[in-house]
C-alpha cells in the first residue's frame, strides 16, 4: 500500500511537470530542467518531442489569432505579444492556449512615422494603419518565437537537450525519433515561415492569393481584406521599412 501511494505521488507530479512542460512562453534553460525531471521520474515516451510538436502548436496560434484581432472591426487595441522571460518566470498572453500565470501589458512596436520621424510616444501605435500594426506585430510574433523554437530543436537533434542518464528504454525511444524526425521538424519551421510570409504578402498585395497554392491558401483561412487604402498605406510605410 506504501508503494501504490508513493506511485500515485510520482505519477501526479509527472503529470505537473509534464503540464509545466507544454506551457509556453518558456525557456530553453526551463524546458531542459524539466525534461531532466521527467526522464528522471521513468516518463514514459519521449517528453522534449512533445514540447517541440506543443510549442509548434502554439506559435501557429499566436500568429492566427494575430489574424483575427487585427482583421476584426472597431478593435483598437494592440494585441499582447508573450515574451520570453529568465528562469522559470512565464509570461503569458490572454490569447495563449497554456494555462494561468501573470499578464504583462501589450508589447508596442514604435516604428517611426511618416509625419514625425522622432515619434516614440506610446500613442504613436494609433496614427498608424491596421495592416501595418497587423504587420509588425507578426513580425514581432516570429522574432520572440522562431529562433527559440530553432534552438529547441538543434539541441533536441545534437541531444544536448538531455542532461541526464537515459535508461535503456528511454534511450531507444529518444534515438529512434531523433534519427527519424528530422524531417518532421524541418517541416514545422517551414509551416511557420509560409504562414507568416503569406499573411505579410495577403496584407500588403491585393493578388497575393493568385500566386500561391491552393493548400497554402487554405491553411490561412477566411480572411478578410483591411479597410484602409493599400496604395496610400504602401507609399506612405514601405520606404521605412
């Protein structure tokens, strides 16, 4: 009966660690930790694979929900951007799939503006056209998320990402997907790049649509062209970028 109520205990913190694990944003120094901790506890499968498949997930997401918030009517506000913290800190968007934890204010991107080339006011965000902010805001997206994701998976693949002794079982588990799922994470980071390159050309050309495949449309769903002058917004904000 002692060693069912010690298993119990186990198995519940696995599961936590496990929670802990696929929450995002997080740290490559996080996730290393905790991986640690799972393979420790005889996590059965290979945890570091699920938080590379659950943190592709999310990047996705963000960048849909993206989409939705800037192509929604009469929404002003900026849409909060999570940033990558230091150790075990996380922060969290209100548009993120993971669970609780503390809400930071929305990430503002001051790009200088064509009327004032010294313009950092917070209110500088509100002079400029929905499909900019949408713009800079995925590229923001992308930057925080994509060279974390990368290196996630560098260290999965060099298996610098494990830090601890592999039971035999764990190790033919981790070796096998390593050796085989090159290919899968290769194409995860090309999802991301089509999607975030396809939403940038969508926003900024009216025939983006007519040059793409038919899957690749598909993939960004309904969407919804933006209400301000594209040949105005173009002359006015590419020349700054």
């Amino acid at each position: 009966k002692v060693l069912e109520e010690v298993e119990s205990q186990v198995s519940k913190l696995r599961n936590e660690l496990r929670k802990q694990l696929l929450q995002n944003p997080s740290t490559l120094e996080d996730q290393k930790r905790l991986i640690k901790y799972l393979l420790d506890l005889d996590y059965l499968g290979d945890p570091a694979w699920e938080c590379i498949v659950q943190m592709n997930v999310w990047i996705l997401d963000l960048l849909f929900q993206c989409k939705k918030h800037y192509q929604q009517t009469g929404d002003s506000e900026l849409l909060e951007v999570p940033t990558f913290g230091h150790g075990h800190a996380r922060t969290l968007s209100n548009l993120s799939s993971t669970s609780g934890g503390s809400h930071t204010p929305p990430v503002r991107v001051h790009a200088k503006t064509p009327n004032n080339d010294s313009d950092m006011k917070s209110g500088a965000d509100q002079n400029k056209p929905r499909r900019i902010l949408f713009i800079e805001q995925l590229i923001d997206i992308t930057n925080r998320s994509l060279p974390n994701f990368w290196k996630l998976g560098q260290a999965y693949f060099n298996r610098s990402l494990f830090t601890t002794m592999l039971s035999e079982n764990q190790d033919n588990i981790i070796s096998e997907n390593t050796s085989s799922r090159g290919g899968d994470f290769d194409n995860m980071v090309m999802e991301i790049t089509e999607i975030y390159t396809d939403m940038v050309n969508a926003a900024l050309f009216h025939d983006a649509f007519d040059h793409l495949p038919e899957d690749r449309v598909k993939k960004l769903g309904d969407w919804k062209p933006f209400e301000d002058n594209l040949s105005e917004v173009s002359g006015a904000w590419l020349p700054l970028c």
